[in-house]
C-alpha cells in the first residue's frame, strides 16, 4: 500500500524547526524515484475529476510534487513564493504558523478570473500556510477547487480551516 510505503521512507526529525515539532522530512522519498512516480501518479488520480486549470505549489516542497502533477494533469504550474523571491509585481497574504508569522507571494497575473486551482503542499499541519494561499487564489479572482499533499497531520485539524474555501480535501499519508 502506498500509504505505508511514504509512512515507512518518512524521515522524523526532532525539535525542528523549533522544541517540540517533529519535522516530517519528505527527503529520503526524494531519494526513490519509483516511490516518486507512483506518488505523482496517485496525486494526479484523486484530483482527476475536480476539472483543475492551474496547480499552485506552495513554496519550497510544494513545488517538488506540485509541478509533477500539473504535468501529469497538463495543466500550468505556478509557484507561490515567501515574500520577497518573485521578480514581478505581486500580491501578498501574510499568516500565523506554529512556529511564527510568514507572508506569501504571487504574481498578480498568476489566475485568470473564475479559474479553478488546486493547491498543493508536501504536508498539511494547521493550515495556516495553505489558508493563506487560498486568499491569494480568491484575491485573484479564481476559485480553490481542490487541496492535494503528500502528507496530512490530521491530529492538527488543518482541514477544518480549509472549509471555507473548498472541501476537496486529498493526502496519500495521514497521522
């Protein structure tokens, strides 16, 4: 089961980025470019009838998987970014996280009006970051079809800030 198989490659890390976090690290999976396919593969399966426009990939491992599956959807990809690493005008969304505050970035021209997009991220723990890219999508005039990760923290109840914006909801690991 592919589940067990991310659960099994998973790399803990203790008291990261702060005391009291354990860091779930997506990098020994990066080291398995079979596990790699059939995760892109997967991902792309459960989002296949959200009839999705553009993937946006949270930045930095949102964009690992986040472009492979806008390939494998044939869709555009486009990065949303910590501030101050997009080199055109942009619109910006700043947020709480677990650990401290943070602002999001995107270009102004990223969604067309009335797009639908899905958002996708490595892993999902209270939502702050994705609530705040959801804004940037709807700050633009385009619509969250979806959230798609690699992992879900569902003890966090992350998901529970998403209902707002959509209730498509999809992760191939859950804790």
């Amino acid at each position: 089961m592919l589940e067990a198989r991310i659960k099994q490659t998973l790399r803990d890390v203790a008291d990261f980025p702060k005391p009291g976090i354990i860091f779930k690290d997506i990098t020994p999976v990066l080291h398995n470019p079979q596990l790699c396919t059939e995760i892109t593969k997967a991902l792309a399966e459960q989002v296949k009838d959200l009839h999705i426009d553009v993937v946006a990939g949270i930045e930095s491992r949102g964009f690992l998987f986040g472009l492979a599956l806008a390939q494998a959807l044939q869709v555009p990809f486009v990065p949303i970014r910590k501030v101050g690493k997009l080199p055109y005008k942009t619109v910006q969304q700043s947020y709480d996280l677990e650990y401290g505050s943070a602002t999001l970035e995107v270009h102004e021209d990223a969604f067309k009006a009335g797009q639908n997009v899905l958002i996708h991220d490595d892993l999902l723990a209270t939502g702050g970051t994705v609530v705040a890219a959801s804004k940037l999508v709807a700050l633009l005039g385009a619509k969250v079809a979806g959230y798609s990760f690699l992992i879900s923290l569902d003890f966090l109840n992350g998901r529970e800030r998403l209902k707002d914006f959509c209730t498509q909801v999809f992760s191939l690991a859950k804790f």
